[in-house]
C-alpha cells in the first residue's frame, strides 16, 4: 500500500515537474506590422521593431495581450493640449454653472435687475460728481495761481519759486483727477456691459416654456466653452467629415506657417518660427458613443512677444471664430450635397 502511495506521488511529481519546465521554456510569440505593411511573427522584437504595435500570441495562435504603438514626440504634446483642454472646458462649463446659480438666486424678475442696474449707474455717477467737484476746484486754484503770477510779470517781477512749485502742483493734480474720471468712466461701461450681459442671460434663462433654467444652464455653458475653447462636435460621421474638410481651409485660412501633419486624426502646420507666426492644428478626437470632436489649437513662439501675441484678441478672436467657421462649412456642404441628390 505504502509502495503504491508512492508510486502515485512520484507521478504527480513527475507530470508537475513536466509541466514547470515547459512553461519555463515556452517561448512567446509576437506579431506586429511595420511601417510598410509587411507582418512579422517572432519570439522577439527587435529593438527597432519595438515602437510598433504588437500583439503576444499564446502556443494556439490567440492574442493574448496587446502593446500599443509608442507614441511620437509631437503625439505626447498633442495629448498634453488636449489634457489642458478638458481641463480648460470643465472650468468654463463650472464658472458659468456657478454665474447662473448666482443669477438665478439673487433676483427675483427683470425689474429687479434693472433697479439694480439703475441704483448702481446712480451711486458710479455720484462717485464721477465728487471727482468733477475736486477737478473744478484745482482748476479754480489753478487760474488764481496763474494770475498771480502775471500780475508779477507786468511788475517785471521775477515769479516766486513757491508760486511755481503751486502752479506745477496744481496741474499735476487736475491730470490726476482726470485720469480718475476717465478710470471711473471706463469702469460704469464695464459694469453696465456687465448688466446688460447678465440681463439677457436671465432672460434666455427663465424664457422658455420647454426647458427648466438649469437645463439650459448646463447646456448653453457647455456651448459656450465651445466657442471660447475653439471646439465642435459633429453630430454624425457624414457631418464629421465635411467638417473635416472646412477644418482644412480654416487652417489654411488663419495659419502662418505651412503644413507639417495631415492625416485623418490631426491637421498641424509647422512650428512658429519668427514671433508674429501662428501656428494652427486641429485634431479629431473620439468623445465614445460614435461621436467625434473637433478641437483647435493655436499656438505661438516661445518668446515675450510670442506669448503676448497667444494672449490677444487676435488669437481670442480666432478661436472663437471656429465653431462658427466649420458650421458655416458643413452647411454649405450639406446644402451642396442635397442639390446633387435632386
């Protein structure tokens, strides 16, 4: 009994032991296609094969893991601006879901905000009073000074230097308080443009007989991180793809440099070379649920003036000219396409 006990464990010994040693020896399989095309299968990558997609083979031939292709250079920078860019839309949606919060809560009808408006405007006129006030009171000082010191120069006095320093101060003076007023001016336009601004957001807001307020909040704040952003979403491939082709004539269009990168991913022209250059690439990214998005970039030179050039409206101007750009593109296609159906 004992010598058969044996004998099975020595079995099982042996058959565990087998079967060790054939998955230490067994050797993996790769596959991958290169550049040209051409197939290759081995149980090793070459190290100037290594930047290719592979797929790893099990002993029946199954795909058993897959290692994507590397990523170049300037594929790590795009996914860079495009990790910014999400970045960038969440703030813009959040700021504005968070100014409508504000707007909605804090009046009640347009009357109220146009009260508000009114006694604002009123007490910024108050301020830009007292201001006048001081400025005709120096310029009263001003006039006394002056002709003081004529009446020393009919004298054929020489003009005292207290007086001097008095009429140099009081012109110094009137500049500041008109630099004040101007100040005080620019801001009461801002503040009313401001108003105006949240006016008609209230009344697209509360306007609807179909949507709730925060409904059109969420979706009008995604519209308009779209339009700030230099972003459109197609609403199906055939849409995608005319707008495919308009992203290449608004690149052409707005860009300084020439093209480097076209495929059906990413249009990119060269880099800014001198610092007036602008530099434009778009690229196709898949949202999931079958639904692409077109997103700009722009990009300027690595300089002072390069980066002051990105920063102004031109640039703003421009980005926030795409969505509407590429909708004017495939309406014109789709209206083209029609015509040529009939």
């Amino acid at each position: 009994m004992q010598d058969r006990i044996f004998s099975i464990s020595l079995l099982m010994f042996a058959v565990l032991g087998l079967t060790a040693w054939q998955t230490a020896y067994a050797k993996k399989m790769y596959r991958w296609v290169d550049e040209n095309g051409k197939t290759f299968l081995s149980d090793q990558v070459p190290p100037e094969q290594v930047q290719h997609r592979r797929e790893q083979l099990s002993d029946k031939g199954r795909v058993v893991q897959v290692t994507e292709k590397a990523k170049t250079p300037e594929q790590i920078a795009l996914d860079r601006r495009l990790e910014a860019l999400r970045k960038a839309q969440e703030e813009v949606i959040a700021k504005q879901k968070v100014n409508d919060k504000v707007l909605l809560s804090a009046f009640r009808n347009l009357n109220d905000m146009q009260e508000a408006l009114k006694k604002k405007m009123l007490a910024m006129d108050a301020q830009t009073m007292i201001l006048r006030g001081n400025k005709n009171r120096a310029e009263t000082e001003l006039e006394n000074q002056l002709k003081h010191a004529a009446s020393h120069e009919r004298s054929g006095e020489k003009i005292p230097a207290a007086l001097t320093r008095n009429i140099d101060k009081a012109k110094a003076q009137i500049k500041t308080v008109e630099a004040e007023i101007e100040k005080q001016e620019a801001k009461k336009r801002q503040v009313k443009s401001a108003f105006d601004a949240d006016i008609e957001r209230y009344k697209f807001l509360t306007h609807s007989d179909t949507e709730a307020p925060q409904e059109l909040s969420d979706k009008s704040a995604e519209m308009k991180a779209a339009v700030e952003l230099g972003l459109y979403l197609c609403g199906s491939p055939v849409q995608c793809e005319n707008a495919w082709a308009s992203a290449h004539q608004f690149v052409r269009t707005f860009s300084t440099t020439p093209p480097d990168i076209d495929n059906d991913k990413l249009l990119m022209t060269a880099e800014p070379q001198a610092d007036s250059d602008l530099s434009l690439s778009v690229s196709k990214i898949d949202m999931g649920n079958q639904q692409q998005q077109l997103f700009l970039d722009i990009r300027c030179r690595q300089s002072s003036l390069g980066t002051e050039l990105c920063a102004s409206d031109k640039v703003r101007d421009i980005r926030s000219s795409f969505r509407a750009f590429i909708e004017n593109g495939v309406a014109g296609a789709g209206a083209k396409q029609l015509t040529a159906q009939q």
